[in-house]
C-alpha cells in the first residue's frame, strides 16, 4: 500500500511538471508568442485566469507577466531578476535614457502600462516609482496624470 501511495504521488508530480508546456498553448495567442520571444528558456509555474479573463502567469523563475484577454502584455514583475534587454525594448528610449542618467545604479523591477503611458518600480531597498508617457517622457510627481 505505502509503495502505491508513493508511486501516485511520484506519478503526480511528474505530471504537474509536464503541464508547464501545455499550459504555454491554452494562453492567448498575443501572450503565447510574447513568453516564446522573451521567455522562451523559461517554464511557466501558473497561470491564473480573472473574471475579466484577464491572464497572469508566473514563471518558475518568480517573474510574473499579466496580460489582458487579447493577449497585450500590462504588467511585468521581474521581482530580483532585473528587466532582460528584449523587454527594455518594449519601453520607449528617452525612458530608458532618464532611468539611466539619473538613476545609473537601479535596474527597473517592474513596468505596468496605465492609460498616461508607464509606470516603472526601480529596485529596492527603497525602491522608486517613476511615471512616463507613452512617447517616454518623464512626469513629475507633482503633476496630475489622467
């Protein structure tokens, strides 16, 4: 009996491994395409559906990505890992060149698109948040964002 039990549960994480690649295939197609281009050596660990169908998907790495039903990629979560040079790409470079100049030892922690353009969490131990427009400028913290 103990030697069936252990085989079952041997057999099951097996099996909850091997979903990682299937699960790749049940994302929108806008979101399957971003994981395989940004993503592609990395094994995904969940991914979470809301009532929006709205899809979050976490890596085994602990990088969480969301992406709307359609698939557009609104918020990625490096945690620790810092932000890959294929997804600066996805930001505009006066962004890149403001974090840069005047943040030149932080690395962006997480970007999440908003209606005005970008919002960019800078690692910690204090981290920093900065708000950017679509076109990559910088506001102010004491400007009104719509």
């Amino acid at each position: 009996m103990r030697n069936f039990f252990f085989s079952t549960l041997v057999l099951a994480s097996l099996s909850a491994c091997s979903v990682s690649g299937d699960q790749k295939s049940n994302l929108p197609s806008g979101a399957e395409s971003f994981l395989n281009k940004h993503f592609a050596d990395s094994q995904i660990s969940s991914v979470e559906t809301d009532d929006d169908n709205d899809v979050e998907v976490t890596l085994e790495n602990g990088i969480r990505i969301k992406f709307d039903r359609r698939g557009t990629w609104e918020e990625i979560n490096t945690k620790k890992n810092g932000m890959s040079e294929s997804l600066k790409k996805l930001l505009p470079n006066q962004t890149l060149n403001y974090i840069a100049k005047n943040y030149p030892e932080r690395s962006i922690r997480k970007v999440e698109k908003k209606k005005y353009g970008y919002e960019i969490t800078l690692n910690k131990p204090d981290a920093i948040s900065l708000k950017f427009t679509k076109g990559g400028a910088f506001i102010p913290d004491d400007e009104e964002v719509q």
